[in-house]
C-alpha cells in the first residue's frame, strides 16, 4: 500500500486504474516511498515533481519515460532493489543513487546526467541513449563507506553498446570483462592498462622536455591514480579530457592503442 509521507505530500493510487497490467499512481506530485514493496506498478510519465524510495523493492515496475525535478533511487541508508523494471524513455538529470541495486533492468533511449554510483549495483541490465559525466564504482565509495555493510558493488553483464558515453568512467575494480561497452573513435579500451601506461610514462620520461612531454604527463595523472584505485582496465572517453586539446588527446590515445 501507498502511504503519505505528509499531510500535504499524497501520494495515491488512481483506483482500478490499469494501463498494460500495471497499477497507475498519481505522478502529478512529489513521490517518496518508504519499505515498500510494488509489484507491476506504474510510475511512467512522471513531470515536474520529484521521486525517491527507502528500503524498497520493485518487481516489474515502470519508470518509463519520467521527467524528474530529481530522483533518488535509493534514499538514506538503506538499500532499495529493481528488479526487471523499465525506466526507458527517461530523462534523468539530478540523480542520487544511492544504495540502489537494478537486476535486469532496461534503461533504453534515456538522457541520464550526473549518476555517481558509489554504493549501487547494476546486474544484467540493458542501456541505450546517453549517460553524460557519471561513475560506475567497483567498491563502496566515498561517504558511503560509512553505511553501507558491504565493500564491493556487483557490477556485471550489463550491456552498455548501444549507449552513448559522453565523460564517464569506470573505477574502483569494475571487470569491464563482464559488461558490453560502446565502441567508436571516441572511446579507448586499454587492458592491462597498468602495465601500459607504465610502458608510455618510461618512454617519455627518457626524452628531453618538450610540449608533447608535458601532455603526456598531464594525460597520465588521471588514468594512472584509477589503475592504483584497483581498476585493472580502462575504458576512456576522449571528452573526459578538458585540459587538453583535442589534437593532443589524438595523438596521445592513437600511441596506446
């Protein structure tokens, strides 16, 4: 059942209502959801008001095509699970993800901006559209180290090839083994990326000062802490890059691969 979080934040069901076996809720208002558990309901559409869930779970629910002031797929500190749940369509761009766990979840034609998963899980999930300037996290991150029990995030057979990444990142020991990534001159895929970029540095190292020197080493410094981070291979976007110019990055990405 659907409770109000305040005499004057109702949250309801529309009675009765269906629309393609799912339980219709009013998105009209602001929607925070706490220890629930929904199953084939209905969130799609929602404008110009904001959602957020605590220590919930969602078993074949729709958030498709959902246009948030903000969202917040797991609040607080206690987890919230999806499972085979829809969000396509979605345009998301003030995102907290907390301690949120998707397992089978379809994120096809979204726009997502801003999704700095520190403590969430993705589990053979399906993505397409754009993710701009986000994080994937390997292990539990940051501040939320301090509330959530576990240490590392569960991140695999997530298909991300038909998704345009623009500035995003994997880190903290993501098997990118595991997932299905974009391909295309605007991304590099670097194995054993340590031991190559260990190989670049040596190389330029031995050469005297020079412009290209210097971009190189500036070039490093973000890579090589992700590497001593745990991420054992790098998946890079050329516009991650914005201390560099575009030619520079060129010449740079064209050497490691």
């Amino acid at each position: 059942m659907l409770r109000p979080t305040s005499p004057d934040e109702t949250i309801m069901f529309a009675t009765g209502a269906k629309s393609k076996g799912y339980a219709m809720v009013d998105t009209s208002r602001d929607i925070f959801l706490r220890h629930e558990h929904q199953v084939a309901v209905s969130y799609a559409g929602l404008r110009h008001a904001s959602f957020g869930a605590l220590g919930c779970t969602f078993e074949g629910c729709d958030f498709s095509n959902m246009r948030p002031d903000s969202i917040s797929f797991a609040s607080g500190r206690e987890p919230t699970q999806y499972r085979q749940c829809r969000f396509d369509g979605s345009r998301f761009k003030k995102v907290i993800a907390g301690q949120a766990r998707f397992e089978k979840c379809t994120f096809l034609d979204v726009d997502i901006r801003g999704l700095f998963a520190h403590s969430a899980e993705f589990i053979d999930c399906v993505f397409s559209g754009v993710l701009r300037t986000s994080v994937f996290f390997g292990r539990v991150f940051g501040n939320d180290q301090k509330d959530v029990p576990r240490t590392v995030n569960e991140f695999r057979g997530n298909d991300f090839s038909a998704m345009k990444f623009i500035d995003v990142g994997f880190r903290q020991g993501i098997d990118l083994s595991l997932q299905r990534l974009p391909e295309g001159d605007g991304y590099l895929y670097l194995r054993n990326a340590g031991q190559k970029l260990a190989s670049f540095r040596q190389k330029y190292t031995q050469q005297p000062p020079s412009k290209r020197r210097q971009e190189v080493f500036e070039f490093l410094k973000r890579p090589e802490e992700e590497v001593r981070d745990g991420q054992v291979d790098l998946f890079m976007c050329k516009d991650s890059e914005p201390l560099l110019s575009r030619d520079a990055v060129d010449a740079i990405w064209d050497e490691l691969r």
